[in-house]
C-alpha cells in the first residue's frame, strides 16, 4: 500500500518528486548533523533532564541498564529494538520530566506522595516508569519495583497454600524472582551495613533471622529457602518502610499494572481449582502495605494499565474504573498523570531516530502519512516501522 | 396482407384526403373489369362516391376504427365529466382544474400504498390511459401509402433509406470539396461526445415498430457509418434526431459546490456513501488541521491499518491531508465496509477543493466509482453463494 | 408513374382469374347472391345450423346513478358516511390495476382492487369544512387570561386526555373512549429531594426526564369515569406516599446510595488520617472535597480527572508543573 501510494504520487507528479530526491541527495549529509542535535539529547543523567530536552532521546548507561532492567522492566518488544538498534535509548517526555520535577522538589518529611500514570494501550507508561526509575537510580535511591503485577496475578509460575497464614495462596517462585530483582537493583544500597532489620523473624523452629541482621542476609533466606520467598517479600516491605522511617534510606516505589492488585478475577488457582481474589495472595498484602500513607521518606509511582485485567474488561483507561473503588479509596488522594499518544513533535523526533538507527527507508510524505495510521500512538507506531 | 389489417387505425380524415385521388387512379383503371368482380362498395363508413369495390378487410378496419373513435369520444366526455365531479367534490373550480390537481385529488381521496405506483388508482385522460396504434397504412383498395410497405418495417426501412442517401450526398460532396482541393473544417466537426444513439426500446417507440435485435444493430451501424464520414455536420439534424443526451451521468459528476460553515469555514458533505453494508455520511472541512473523527472516535475508531490506510488513501493522494477536516458518520456493515464507505465519500467531497486535474487522476485511480457490490446470499442444496457441495457418485 | 399504372393493371387481372376459377368450382346459385356474408362450412349437413335457442331473460339493469348526477351536486350528501368504493355511485372515471403491455388498467366496474383501498371519499374538505363549522356551535371559546404556556402551567397543572368517538355504527360506545391519560410536571408537585426520589421509583418508565412529565394512562374499568377516578386516586396516592418515611428507609447504607457523597466516604477518612487532623481543618479540602465527588458522580474524563488532580495538587501543597 505505502509503494504504491509512493507510486501513484510519483506518477502524477515526476517532476516534483525529482527535485525532492535531488534535494534529498543534495542536503541528507549537512542536515542530519542539526537533526541529531534535535532529537538526541548527550544529557545522560536523568535528574539534569528538563522541558528543553523534551521528545529528545537520551541513551541509558549500559551498566545501568544491566542493573535497573536485567530481570525486567522493559517492555519486551522495546527490549528486542534496543538489542537491534544496539543501544538503549528512552524519550524524555512530559510525564516524566513532571514527575522528576516533583520528585526534586518534595518534602521528604512527609507522607509519600502517590503518582498514578495513566494512558491507553501501548502509550508509553512503562517506560516513563523506567526514566523515573533511571532519576532514582542516579540519585540513590531505594528501589522497589515491580516490573509488572500481572506476571503474578495472571501468569503466575507455581502456587501453594501458605503457611502461616491459612487461606492464603503464597506465589513462592515469583516472590523469589523478585528478590533477586530487587537484590540487583538495590545491590549498591544493600552493601550499606547500616540497613538492619529490626524483629527477629522465626521462619521455622530451626531456621530464625535474628535482629539487627543485614537485609541482604533476609534477601537472601528468602532466595534460598523458597518455602519463605513470599513472607520474605511482606517482611521486606515492612523493613525497608521502617528504615525509611528511620532515613537511613530514601525509597521508590515503582509498581507497574497496579490495578492487577485490585482486579478480582486472576488466574491464581487453588488446589480445588478455586479463583483466589488478589486480596487473598499473598504477595499483595506486602505491597499494599507499602502503598499507605503511614511512612516517610519515600516516593509512591504506580501505573494503571488495561493490559494488567482481563481482555473483556478493558473498557477505559482510567484509573478509577482500573482500580476499582477499594484501589481508589487506598490510593486517594493521588496525583493522576496522564501519558498521552505522540505530539507531532515526539513523533518528528522518534521518525528521525528509526531513520538515524537506518530502521526505515524514508519516502515523501512518510512523516504524515505515519501519524495519521498510527493515530500517534508509540506502540502502534513501533509495529507499523517494523515493516519499513 | 390480411395480417397487416390486424395493425389498422383511425385513417378516417387522412383517408379523406387521399380518397379522391386515389379513387380518380383507380376509376381509369379497374372500371372495366366491374362486371366480374361481384363486390360493392356499400359503405356507410366512408362516403365513397365512385362504384369502386371495397375490400371487405378494409370495410372491418374502418367499422373498428370508427368504434374506435366513438369509443375514445364517450370516453373523453366521461372524462371532462369526472372532472368536473372531481372538481365539484374538492371544492375546486373546474374551469382551473389541472391534471395535477386530479392526481392530488385521487391521492388523497384513494390512498394507496402499493409499492408500485403503476398499480395505484388514477384518473387520467383517455389520450394516455390507451396506447397509441398505428395509423392505417393503405387506401380503401388495399394500397398501401408507403413505398416501403411490404418490408414489413416501413419506418425503420424508411430511416435507413434515408440514411444511405445521406451518405450518397455527403460523398459526392467530398467528392466535389477534393477537387477543389478543399479540406473540412475541423471546427465544424460532428459533436458526439456529450450523447448516445436511442437504445432499442425508444427507437421502437419512436418508429411504432417492433425492431429485432438484428436489425437495431443495422441501425446502429448504418448510422455510425454516416457519423464516420468527414462532412457528416451537414446531417446533424438528422442524426442528432436518433441521439440522446447524456444528461445524467454528467450531472452526477458535477462538483458541488461547497457551503460555508458557521464556523467560517467551507464544507461538502457527502450523503449516502455506501460500500458493502455499509453506509454513512462523510463531511469535510477547508481548511482544516487533518482532524478525522469517525462516529466522534478519531482514527482508532478502525483497529486494523488496512481500514486506516482506506481511509487516508485519497488524503494521501491528493495532498490534502493537513488541509482538511473530516467528519464521518457511519454505520452498519463491518470495517473494511465502513472504511470503504468513508474512502468513497472522502474521495467524493474532496473535488470540491482539488484542481480537475487531481479529480482526473482520483478518477483513474478508482477512487470516485462507487462498489457496489454486496455479498451474495448462499443458496439452500449447495455450500456457498455459487460454490457446490462435493459431488459424490455415492 | 408508369410502373404504378402497371401494378395496378395487373392486380384486378390476377382477382379475376380467381373469380372464374371459384366460379367454376362451386357454381351454386347461393353464393351469388351471399356473396355479402363470410360462408361458413357445413361440415355435418345439419339443416338449419342456426336452430333459435331460447333466451334467458336477464333483468333490466338501471344504468349506473353517476350518470344522472349534476356535476354541482352536494357531494357531502350523496356520500355522508365511510364506506367502501362503490362504482355506480362515485361519478369519477377512475381506474386501478397493473395490466400486461399495451392493455389499459381496468375500470371502476368490477374492480375489487377499488374496493379493497380505503377511500376518503365522505371527507372531501368542502365536507370537513361544513362539519367543522356545524360543531362550533359546541366550543367554548378559549380563556382571554390564558395567553402563554407558563399561565396555563400555573393553573391547570394537570393534564387530563380523553377521547369521544361518533361513528355510525350500531353501538355508541368505542372501547377506545373508556381511556384517560393524565399528565403533569413532576416539579409542580413541589416534592423535597427525598420524595422526589422515591416517586420516581414508584412511577418508574411513566417519567420522561426530557420535558419533567409524568404520564400515567388507566384502561382497567369499562367505564371513562371509573377510569378517571381511578387515574386521580393514583395520584393521590403516589404523592403520599412519596412524602411517606418508612422505617426501613432510614437504613440505606452506603452501597445502596445513587451518588457518591464524599462526605461519607473513605476519601474523606483517607485525608484525615493523612494529615491527622479533622477535614474541616485541612486546608483545601473542600475543593478537594468537590473535585472528587464530580469525578465520582460524572463519571471520567479528562476533564474531571485534571480537576482531581489539580485540587490533590493544592492539597498536598506541590508545586505546579515545572
């Protein structure tokens, strides 16, 4: 369709089309230099990022790529581009230059504020969440992330019923999957003797972690002895809010699809092949536990998403109906920041960054023709350029 | 000749012309043999002075075609009194009272909803309630008038007869502009663009004569032939006589003309686009950002990209897209219908703002034929639409 | 000229051959003298072929009425009444029919197609003229003071619709006559938040939102008076016991509320406890307090939502964008 509608205006118009190529030809070598200046920003660090850098792609550190997103946290079709494009470059956009501002500028005595990132399909939100993550990350920060809830509350790799608490279902293997997560983003502040726990957990009557032991030691029962990884995770929590309480550490809490928390029918089953509601596993508690209003030093970003619920239910992409109204009630009040489709602006500038990384071959009019079929939408825009 | 009979009508006042004439030729002739041929004219039909013998085919003719007068006379009386009563019934005057009138007037007193209105009720003068016959076509003595009688098709023998001398003429015309050494004028040339030649059944009309298949296409060529020929301005009378115009078709591709918004702005709307089942109406605006709302959604109202790229085709096309705003409404059908629908009314609505020679290329490009094909229904004893089942000997 | 006289030469000589071979053939006197008549074939040698049959004796029919009719006539009185197409009564030539090419449509003679459509024949406009003007006679004339709607809405707030029927057929009672419609405005009832709430429910589908009206049709008694009484007794009724607290009534808890009042809701409790003080006490909070039970009650959009967040922005006392 594209060559031929190339076709057809070539046709209808040879001379037009000449002078173009020609000029194409005649002006491609000097222009790419000022267009790299408008679309690449060589401003690496997150927290120096401000409305100037805007719709600029900034490329992320490899080694903090490795650290942050090694066991996720990036979508995984944007994952496969970056291996092509071989490096990994984000979009400064607008929610996540507000949302750093913020976190520059607010009270650390005060309870957390709670940041909503909100937007249809494939706009974006996760990756504005790993820009953030990228700002705490350079800025110390603790780092508790979720990569994506719906991997426990809809594709959740074992279940067994728990045993501390009866008629909770513990997801064990996802719990210490996590952990290692967190153990990798977090290794640096983990080394930090200072960050001790404050109870002794009895696991069972042989196995203790004794007060005033290291967190990575907790981390660390709680990878080796999978029985305990999900207790392990809502003992963190709570450790990791009372050192933050303490201010010994400064935490982030990025949870990506936080509405699978609230989303009654999941794919986790018991034995009997019952449904288990999310409120029920126990996974959730921990982290709703850290979504209260009842700690200090930290910063709350959570991100809505449709694709976290099941296909039948995606009506909206609002927050209120993806939480439903218990979410709402324990997120409110929060501050909804919405992740819109392209500006013509972004799209420019991402149009420049595919040709740069040669992913498409430029045509006449390619610019407009694609953000009017991909309505300005990032994903959809990424799968219409695989194909150029 | 009997058969011909079968075609006589009312000749009575052309007979009367003829008659003397015809009665004179005949007098100096036949009157020797009166003694033989037994037959009178004892007519009360036609006042036929002379003894001459009256075929007794004629005298049935001219006894049907004077029932035939009197008939069509009590009948038109009949008439001029209905109307009058019709008249009288609506509170009308009858003197004004109109044809038109007479239909309102039965349409409210004798409603009817019958699909096909040749099955309504009506009152219409007997002129056009009985079909037209032909004229008699012979005298009393059984002669007929035309020399062309016996081919059965007088008329259309008659036409093509004058087609051929046409051809003789302008022939020996150009043989005499040649020695002269003289070229047509081009500018003269015959015009034929903006018509077509009458099809078969208005010939027929024309001519009151069945006319085959065969013979139509004669016509045709015959007079094609006469238009091939380099001075055939000479006999544009004549052919454009057996020409029609080809007023709808170029009616339909006129561009409308654009209306101004409220807003300030231009805008055409196009009603009724339609492709498969469905159909919608599609505005467009100038000038415009490129906005598309389709049923108040943008352009992810469609989910697919071929639906979108339907949709943008003719934008692309003609460059427009950045220049005008389009409002869609559609409904029914499914999506690629939709989008074809929306396509065609885009395409439709943009000449009013794109010079003629992009509406050319839109044109030749298909964008401005409307499909409409529709799916065809699947028929019971077999799989599909035309598809069979298999066949199996057992 | 010559080739014509020539033609016609020799068509007599050709008859006359065949004259004198018919001649030779069946030299009967007969046929001279029949040579007027066409001969028909006597195949049997029956005698007298045309044997007298005897004639049925049809009645006399009257020519059809329409023909005697002046054309000045007074139609009304000539057709007073519905009544199906009759054709020696209506003087108009009509016809109806689909034919085969070239037939004309048939006449109104015979014509059951005539018949069969409805006709408006006893309703010519000269005939609705004349009878409009025979039942003014019955109407009042309309009140000078009421001159607008508004006054007519103040005074007669209900509305009541009934219809008489006048046909001739052999009863005077239509079924149809015996139902009442009564409308009115639901605000000139002048109903508190509650009741209007209640009366609502009770009245269901019988409210149009659009216009405020409620119309309640009765149809149950045979009678157009019993139907009225009845229509005026439901709105009584209705009315009262909208005003009506029942006990049970008071125990409407939160899930069962129509709109979200954020007074008492967890929204409220959240904010409190956030800033462990009483809401009145909190800076901002009303606002916010509005700000979240639009975005409740109105459902989401982007508007009410950048409403949220702005007054969540006050409330937390962030800094603006930037």
């Amino acid at each position: 369709m594209f060559k031929t509608t190339a076709d057809l205006l070539i046709k209808s118009h040879p001379l037009r089309v000449v002078q173009g190529r020609f000029f194409a030809a005649a002006v491609a070598e000097p222009k790419s230099e000022d267009r790299l200046q408008s679309f690449r920003t060589f401003e690496a660090d997150p927290s120096k990022h401000n409305t100037n850098h805007q719709s600029q792609f900034y490329k992320v550190d490899s080694t903090d790529k490795k650290v942050l997103f090694q066991y996720g946290g990036l979508p995984k079709s944007f994952q496969i581009q970056a291996k092509t494009f071989n490096e990994t470059c984000l979009m400064v956009r607008d929610p996540s230059i507000q949302i750093i501002n913020h976190l520059k500028t607010i009270d650390y005595t005060q309870p957390p504020i709670k940041f909503v990132l909100y937007g249809k399909k494939g706009c974006g939100k996760t990756l504005t969440l790993a820009h953030i993550m990228h700002y705490a990350y350079k800025n110390d920060f603790l780092i508790v992330h979720v990569p994506w809830v719906g991997n426990w509350m809809r594709r959740c790799k074992d279940t067994s019923n728990s045993e501390t608490k009866p008629g909770f279902i513990d997801l064990n293997i996802d719990a210490a999957a996590w952990l290692v997560h967190f153990k990798t983003q977090n290794a640096n502040i983990l080394e930090n003797p200072e960050l001790k726990t404050t109870i002794d957990i009895q696991w069972n009557k042989r196995e203790c972690t004794p007060i005033g032991s290291s967190l990575l030691e907790l981390i660390d029962q709680g990878i080796n002895r999978i029985r305990f990884a999900s207790n392990c995770v809502n003992y963190l929590a709570e450790e990791v809010k009372k050192l933050s309480q303490s201010g010994l550490c400064r935490t982030l809490l990025a949870i990506d699809g936080f509405n699978a928390f609230f989303y009654p029918n999941t794919r986790v089953f018991t034995e009997k092949k019952e449904m288990v509601p999310p409120s029920r596993v126990t996974l959730t508690e921990g982290f709703l536990n850290l979504t209260k209003f009842d700690w200090k030093n930290s910063v709350i970003v959570v991100t809505v998403d449709e694709i976290a619920i099941a296909e039948k239910d995606q009506i909206s992409h609002y927050p209120r109906y993806l939480l439903g109204k218990s979410g709402f009630e324990h997120l409110d009040p929060f501050l909804p920041v919405e992740v819109k489709d392209y500006s013509e602006k972004e799209h420019q500038s991402i149009m420049d960054y595919y040709r740069e990384r040669k992913w498409i071959h430029s045509y006449p009019g390619q610019n407009d023709e694609l953000y009017f079929l991909s309505g300005g939408n990032p994903f959809r825009l990424m799968n219409l350029c695989n194909a150029l | 000749m009997i058969r011909k009979i079968n075609l006589l009508l009312e000749p009575l006042k052309y007979l009367k012309i003829q008659q003397n004439f015809e009665a004179r030729l005949i007098s100096t002739t036949v009157n020797l043999f009166n003694e033989s041929t037994a037959e009178r004219p004892a007519t009360s039909v036609a006042n036929i002075k002379s003894k001459n013998t009256l075929n007794k085919a004629m005298k049935s003719y001219l006894e049907r075609a004077q029932q035939h007068d009197e008939f069509m006379k009590t009948e038109k009386h009949q008439f001029e009194i209905g109307k009058r009563h019709l008249a009288n019934m609506m509170g009308e005057n009858p003197e004004t009272f109109t044809q038109d009138d007479i239909d309102n007037a039965i349409e409210y007193l004798f409603p009817s909803g019958l699909y096909d209105k040749r099955a309504r009720p009506l009152m219409k003068p007997p002129e056009e309630v009985f079909p037209q016959r032909k004229a008699a076509e012979f005298d009393e003595t059984g002669r007929p008038y035309h020399f062309l009688f016996y081919t059965g098709r007088p008329n259309l023998y008659q036409v093509l007869h004058d087609t051929v001398e046409k051809i003789n003429e302008l022939n020996n015309f150009e043989d005499t502009m040649i020695r002269k050494n003289l070229q047509p004028d081009p500018n003269l040339a015959l015009e034929l663009s903006g018509s077509q030649w009458l099809d078969k059944n208005t010939l027929e009309q024309k001519l009151v004569e069945p006319v085959s298949d065969g013979e139509y296409s004669n016509f045709l060529k015959a007079m094609d032939r006469l238009c091939s020929l380099p001075y055939s301005h000479k006999a544009k009378d004549f052919i454009m006589e057996y020409r029609k115009p080809l007023m709808s078709n170029s009616e339909a591709f006129d561009v409308i003309k654009p209306q101004i918004g409220p807003d300030g702005r231009q805008f055409v709307t196009t009603y009724e686009c339609r492709r498969k089942r469905a159909i919608g109406n599609v505005t467009i605006r100038f000038p415009g950002t490129g906005k598309i709302s389709i049923n108040g959604q943008d352009i992810n109202y469609f989910k697919g990209i071929q639906q979108r790229e339907q949709l943008l085709f003719p934008l692309i096309f003609t460059n427009m897209q950045r220049k005008v705003d389009i409002e869609a409404e559609v409904q029914d059908g499914g999506e690629s219908g939709q989008a074809g629908a929306i396509r065609y009314g885009i395409a439709w609505g943009l000449r009013s703002f794109i010079d003629q020679e992009y509406i050319e290329n839109m044109r030749l490009a298909g964008l401005l034929t409307p499909d409409f094909r529709i799916r065809e229904r699947k028929k019971p004893g077999q799989k599909g639409a035309r598809k069979k089942f298999t066949w199996k000997k057992r | 000229m010559m080739n014509l006289s020539r033609n016609i030469e020799r068509v007599p000589f050709r008859s006359i051959e065949k004259q004198l071979v018919a001649s030779y053939c069946n030299s009967s006197p007969q046929t001279q003298t029949k040579q007027e008549e066409f001969r028909a074939l006597n195949i049997r040698n029956v005698k007298d072929p045309f044997q007298t049959r005897r004639r049925l004796q049809k009645t006399a029919v009257f020519p059809p009425r329409a023909d005697q009719m002046p054309v000045d006539q007074d139609w009304g009185s000539v057709w007073p009444g519905p009544r199906s197409f009759h054709p020696a009564t209506v003087p108009l030539p009509v016809r109806q029919g689909f034919t085969e090419k070239g037939a004309p449509p048939p006449n109104k003679f015979n014509n059951a197609e005539l018949m069969k459509i409805p006709n408006f024949l006893h309703l010519t406009p000269p005939v609705i003229k004349r009878q409009c003007e025979a039942l003014k006679k019955f109407c009042t004339p309309w009140p000078k003071a009421l001159d607008n709607e508004d006054k007519i809405q103040k005074n007669f707030p209900i509305e009541v619709i009934s219809s008489d029927y006048c046909y001739s057929s052999p009863t005077i009672r239509d079924p149809m006559a015996r139902i009442i419609t009564v409308k009115f405005k639901l605000a000139s009832l002048k109903l508190d938040d509650r009741a209007r709430d209640k009366f609502l429910r009770l009245v269901g589908p019988r409210y149009n939102e659009e216009n405020d009206t409620v119309t309640i049709v009765t149809d149950r008694c045979p009678l157009k008076k019993q139907n009225y009484d009845y229509a005026m007794y439901l709105v009584t009724a209705l009315f009262h016991e909208s005003k009506k607290v029942e006990p049970w009534e008071e125990m409407k808890s939160e899930a069962d509320m129509e709109i979200y009042c954020w007074e008492n809701n967890a929204s409220k409790k959240n904010i409190e406890a956030l800033f462990g003080c009483k809401s009145e006490e909190i800076p901002n909070a009303a606002e916010y307090s509005e700000a979240v039970s639009h975005y409740m009650n109105e459902g989401e959009n982007d508007y009410t939502i950048s409403k949220y967040g702005e007054a969540v922005k006050k409330l937390l006392k962030l800094q603006g964008t930037n």
